[in-house]
C-alpha cells in the first residue's frame, strides 16, 4: 500500500474541516438523541473589529477540546459563536475610514454614520470566526450571533426594561472615566495604565486661624486644586489630630475650605494630607459624598479649565493650567518643594488620549442587589472558578462595587430607550408602565431616579420601547430620543441566554440554558463574568454556567505583554500556516499548567509538529502490518507481557486523562496522551511488535491501541485524527472520528 511519508497539514485541514461541515455534526440537532442532559458552551463574543491572536487561539483551543469530547461522549453538544459589536473600537475605525477621506461622523450625521458603520462590519466583521474555523473550531455556525441583531437587541432593551421599572436604572451625577478624544464615558476596562515619569507637588494650605502655619498636601495634579473642596487627613494620623474641623484658605482661589478625617486617606502617601477634589477624582467624591462637600467641577470634556476656576486660567488646557498653577504656587510662596515621582497614568485603551475623571450626569444601575445575587452563588459554590483562587478576584470586586455607569457617548451601539419630552414635564404626571414582556421579571415600582443629583426639568424622561407616537407627558410635543448608547458589557451580559432567545421562550432557551461551562480571561472576570452571572439570575432566574475556567494568559517568551502594535505579539495564523493547526494547537495546550502563565516559546508547536508525525508515523507502520484486512474491533485476550503491559497502560492512561479533563488540567492531558504513545505505544510495543510472532493478535491489538489513542487524541489534534480515521479499514466505521465513542475505559 501506498502512503504519504509525511504529514502535511496543508494538504489535509481545509478538506477535513470541510467534511466536518458537510457532516453536520457541529450542529446538536443532527447529533443522536440521548437521556444526557444536552451539553453547551458560549464562546466569549470577540469584537467584530477583532482578528485572532495567542489569547484567542488557546481559548479556542481550551473549548474544542471540552467540546469535542463532550461530543463523543454522548452528549448533544452547542458551542455557540458570535460576535460583539465593540462600541469605541467600531466606532473608532469606521471614523479613520472618514478621516482619510476628508470626513467626519458629524458630517454624515447619525443615520449615514450607522449605515457606514453596518457596511463595515458585513465586510470585515465575520474575519475573525473564519480564523477560528481555520484552528479547528467545532462551534455550530448556523446560530452564530451578533449583539446587534434584532432579535438579540430585543433582549437588551428587555433588561433595561426591567431593570428601569424596578427602580436600579437611574441618571446621576458621578465621576466617571472620560475621554477627550472619542468623547464619551469609558468603563474601567477600557482604560490602559502607563507609568509615567512626573512630579510629586508638595503645596501649603494656609490655616484661617494662623495664616503664617500651613498644612501641606502632596499631589501629582496640582491644577485640580481649582476645585478642592476640602482637605482630608486620617482620623489615626496624629500629626494632624488637633487640625481636624479647622479650615484653610485654598491658594490661588482664596476661598475658606474644611479640614476634615477620612478613613480613606493613606497616612504613608505624601504628607499624609489629601486635596479632596469632588468633581475630579472618584475617591475624592466618595470621600465628599460621605462629609457632604460640594462638587465644583473645573475641567470640561474637552479637558478645559472652566468656570468657577479663576479667571486667569479658564480656556486653558489641563497640561498649560498645571505649568501655570505651578508657576503661580511658586510666586506666590505656596509651594513648598517638588519631586520626581513616576506614577500610573489612565489612557484610552483606542486612541492613548489621556483620561479625566470628571462629574457628569450618566445613566447607571444600582449594583447593591444584583452583586448580592452574583456573590451568594460563588460562595454556596452554585457557580465554581478553576482554578479556585480567581474566586477571590470576583467576590473582592462585587463586595466593594460602584453602581454601574451605562451610558456612552457614541452613535454606534444600543441607544438607550429613554425619550425626553420637548416641552417639559406636567404637574401630577405619572411615569406610564408598559406591558410586561414575555420572560421578564414582574415590574416593580418606577425609579424617581439620584433626586440628589439630577434637576427638576429633567424628570421628563420616559421610557419608551417603541417609537411613541404620542409624549405622555405633555401630550403635545414629539418626544426625542436621547442619544447615548449602552455600555457594550450591557448587551454581552446577557449573552449565555440572549444568544438562545431569551426573552422568547425557545426550545433551544430551554434545552442549552444554562450553559456548562465558560472558559475566559481573567482580565474580564469583574465586567464580564460577574454581570453574565448576576444577570442571569435576576433576569432569568437561573445561573448562566455552572464551571468557569479562567486560562492562563500568554505573554512573549521574556514574560512580557503581547502586543501587535508594539511588536511583541505572535500571529496564530502565522503558526498555523507554518506548522499546521494540530501542531498550533498542541504545542498551546502543552503550555497550559495549572500555577503558572505562559511564556511563549515556537519550540513547543515545532515539538507539535514532531508528534503529529510520529502519530502519521505510527499510523503508516500499522496499516502496512494490517494489509488489506478489516479491522475490526472485539474484546482482547493478552497473551504476552508486552501485550498485558501495554493494554495496562492504555487503561490507565484513560482514567487519568479523563480526570484531567474534568478538572480542567489541558497541559496534564495532552502530555500524558504524548507520554503514553510516543514512548509507551511507539518506542516500545511498536517495536517489540515488529519481533512477535502471533501477527494476527498482535495486529489486534496495534489496532486496537492505534484507534483509542486516535479517540483520545483528537479534542487535541482533530486534522490528523479525523484523516487517519479516515483511511482506516475498519467494520462498521462511523462517518466521523469527532462522533465516534469517547473512552471511558479500555473496553468502550
């Protein structure tokens, strides 16, 4: 018989996962029906402006693995794909696309902008999922989602819905994450720090009792003093115990301002004295919600000094304000000394503007009873981390959380389903209660929204679902539609049941949800994971996956961050074309140990590589040993010590493969599978093989061997399996390796 001395991968993948396809079987409903409960994974929806890198490719891997013996063993399984629309960065590209023609948003205006924006994404939004096909990906396509379907929008105006008439969506006045550049609100996680080199600015407050003494604050902004509305001091801090309730005369701006104790002051950070500066700093005006401070806001949007600041420096840009505050401190003998400090600064993770902290009047929910629920199902261990000590990092996060800003400033997103009435509100005017939607949590009582925070004229928001075609609170005008969007975290926490229909009571709501498992980055644990989970059951009353496993991430060989725009990132594809998939994949999954990140090395997908050909290798021996005969698969009766020998190992190796699997331990898999054929299968029974005399059973037994190993083998490397499984001459032979009986012992 003929053979291919080599495996190429290129000659095989793109036909192997083309006969996947045509099989169906990435589809549950094809998949024989069974009394196991139905198995289902979502896959963490990448943005459409996403293409695949190291951090994809070894989740991806991670969850065809799961998937694929899943698969095998019985289950109907749904790996579900799809897609996040990624507010800023879509919005961010499609406006570059402008640029180079000579173009803005605002010249298109909203409705032309948004048509640009759909353009975009039908061209190159899918880019990414045909990467993940090319890496092996079972995930059944014909449900893959988009978080601005409409069907999917449905449910993300339904939570808002619900969330609004239970009183946890209000608009209030609070610091928040700015960005000057796009112009809109940002998350934490859309925030980049960078260590910066810069001063530390020591200034006197003179007291109003003795003006020839001073307490000194250290501070790395001196430029939002403009707007200090007191200065804290540690309630233990002794240095500062008799100066507590007495006041000081801001420098600069000459007004009286309250020394005043808070627990939040770090004694051990300058002075140990804090410029509290409400409307600038989020710690700031949690600290002056707490002692009732006013919040003087002195920088706009456009990172501007405004009014009330003192004249001289309104109209001044922050970076200019601080030259001259600095400048005028010094004159003015307030300034004590300065100091080199380097320190973290906040940018904007898409256009690197530097972030401001400033108050703005945004839309949030109230986190206080939905981090309860979230929290109570991690610590009953409803909902468990693997590994265990990323339990820590959620609960830490939920029990220390700030209601949840959901508003962006953006044209491509949800928009918010808040209308405004045009001529203003009426007396004795009763928010309407529209009618529930199928699903949802029964409404409660309508929100009065931060009464401390927001005006009297703009209670005239309603919400609307629908266009209104009448303004229920004059009744005369035609209300407009606010502009902001949701937050895209809004929309993707609800993607476990969303993706399955939700808010429509579906077979596929009802047979996948809830999901099994969710594999994800630690990095959006608190943004994504959580609000997934407290989502789910506050809107659906049940967990959304029971099993979450945080991977490692992947950082270069040197143990840096991997990073395609500072050219410290490596391209999957890259390997994938080099190597092959298989290998890619393997030499990923060998890295994967349970304590540890990895430090990327291309040594381990060449080490792939080498044990895709000794699997090619092995494979070529045994059919030249079988000949034309069928193989066919009985029970089997050892007779020599090699044979009892290996037919031992292979069951154990079974058993602990299978335990690794259950617990989530890929690396601990895939080199005890690599253990056992390489050195135990290959090195040895191969070739005591070649020497035994009973050719009938020991080929039994090669064969045997060679089709388990190929069970075990394909979560792993699926190619090279399915097109060995493929070339085999066996008896009743199923249509694809990936549905053939996964090994629960040596006999199955």
């Amino acid at each position: 018989m003929n053979f291919p001395k080599a495996y190429d991968p290129k000659k095989v993948e793109s036909r192997i996962y083309a006969l996947w396809e045509k099989s169906g079987f990435f589809n549950p409903d094809k998949l024989p029906k069974t009394h196991k409960k139905p198995f289902s994974i979502v896959i963490p929806p990448p943005n459409v402006t996403g293409s695949l890198h190291m951090g994809h490719a070894l989740n991806g891997t991670v969850q065809d693995i799961i998937i694929r013996q899943k698969r095998m063993a019985g289950y109907q399984t749904l790996w579900l794909p799809g897609t996040d629309h990624a507010g800023i960065a879509t919005q961010n590209v499609v406006e570059k696309e402008l640029k180079k023609q000579g173009k803005t948003r605002q010249d298109l205006g909203r409705e032309k902008f948004l048509k640009k924006v759909w353009e975009w994404k039908e061209k190159y939004g899918s880019i990414i999922l045909d990467q993940l096909k090319k890496l092996g990906c079972s995930c059944d396509w014909s449900r893959t989602r988009f978080t601005m379907d409409k069907d999917y929008e449905k449910a993300v105006l339904t939570a808002f819905d619900v969330w609004y008439k239970k009183g946890w969506i209000y608009k209030g006045n609070r610091v928040i994450n700015w960005c000057p550049r796009c112009s809109s609100s940002l998350s934490d996680l859309e925030l980049e720090y960078k260590e910066e080199k810069g001063n530390l600015w020591y200034i006197k407050y003179p007291l109003k009792q003795n003006k020839n003494k001073s307490i000194v604050v250290a501070t790395t902004r001196p430029e939002t003093m403009l707007g200090d509305t007191a200065v804290a001091v540690n309630p233990k801090d002794k240095r500062y115990k008799d100066l507590i309730g007495k006041k000081v005369i801001l420098p600069l701006v000459g007004k009286e301002i309250p020394i005043i104790a808070d627990s939040a002051v770090d004694k051990n950070f300058g002075t140990g004295a804090l410029k509290v500066t409400p409307a600038h700093s989020l710690a700031d005006f949690e600290i002056g919600q707490r002692h009732k401070l006013a919040i003087v806001k002195i920088i706009n949007e456009k990172s501007k000094i405004i009014a009330p600041a003192p004249l001289p420096y309104q109209g001044l840009s922050v970076s200019k304000a601080r030259q001259k505050v600095v400048e005028d401190l010094k004159k003015q003998s307030f300034l004590e000394k300065t100091e080199p400090y380097e320190h973290s600064i906040a940018k904007c993770y898409r256009c690197n503007a530097i972030i401001e902290s400033l108050t703005s009047k945004q839309w949030f929910v109230k986190m206080d009873k939905l981090a309860e629920l979230a929290i109570k199902a991690v610590k009953s261990g409803d909902i468990k981390f693997h590994p265990k000590r990323w339990e820590k990092t959620y609960l830490n996060w939920l029990e220390n959380v700030r209601d949840w800003c959901i508003s962006r400033q953006l044209w491509w997103g949800h928009q918010l389903p808040i209308w405004r009435c045009q001529i203003g509100r009426i007396s004795n005017f009763q928010f309407p209660i529209s009618k529930q939607i199928p699903n949802s949590v029964p409404s409660g009582h309508l929100p009065q929204g931060d009464n401390d925070q927001i005006s009297k004229q703009e209670k005239d928001y309603f919400l609307s679902l629908k266009k209104p075609k009448k303004c229920p609170v004059c009744g005369k005008c035609k209300p407009k539609q606010i502009p902001d969007v949701l937050d895209t975290w809004f929309s993707s926490a609800l993607w476990p049941f969303a993706t399955l229909g939700w808010p429509k009571k579906t077979k596929d709501l009802k047979k996948f949800y809830p999901t099994n498992v969710l594999s994800t980055d630690r990095q959006i644990i608190n943004f994504w994971v959580a609000r997934m989970i407290f989502s789910g059951l506050n809107l659906f009353g049940e967990k959304p996956f029971s099993d979450i496993y945080i991977h490692p991430t992947v950082f270069t060989r040197e143990g840096k961050r991997m990073s395609k725009s500072l050219g410290t990132g490596t391209d999957p594809l890259e390997l994938i074309e080099k190597y092959g998939a298989d290998a890619t994949r393997f030499g990923i999954v060998w890295q994967i140990m349970e304590s540890q990140d990895i430090k990327f090395v291309e040594d381990n997908i060449i080490m792939g590589k080498k044990f895709c050909n000794k699997v090619w290798n092995a494979y070529r021996f045994i059919l030249g040993q079988i000949g034309k005969s069928k193989i066919k698969i009985s029970k089997i009766t050892a007779k020599t010590s090699a044979d009892k020998k290996i037919l031992k190992q292979l069951e154990a190796t079974i058993k602990l493969i299978n335990k690794d699997l259950e617990k989530y331990r890929f690396g601990s898999a895939a080199r005890i599978t690599y253990d056992f054929f390489w050195h135990d299968f290959c090195d040895v029974y191969i070739e005591k093989a070649k020497k035994q005399e009973d050719k009938e059973k020991t080929n039994q037994i090669l064969s045997s061997v060679l089709l388990t190993s190929l069970k075990m083998l394909h979560p792993f490397i699926p190619f090279i399996t399915e097109e060995i499984y493929q070339k085999l001459p066996m008896k009743d032979k199923k249509n694809c390796l990936m549905v053939e009986t996964w090994p629960i012992n040596f006999t199955s």
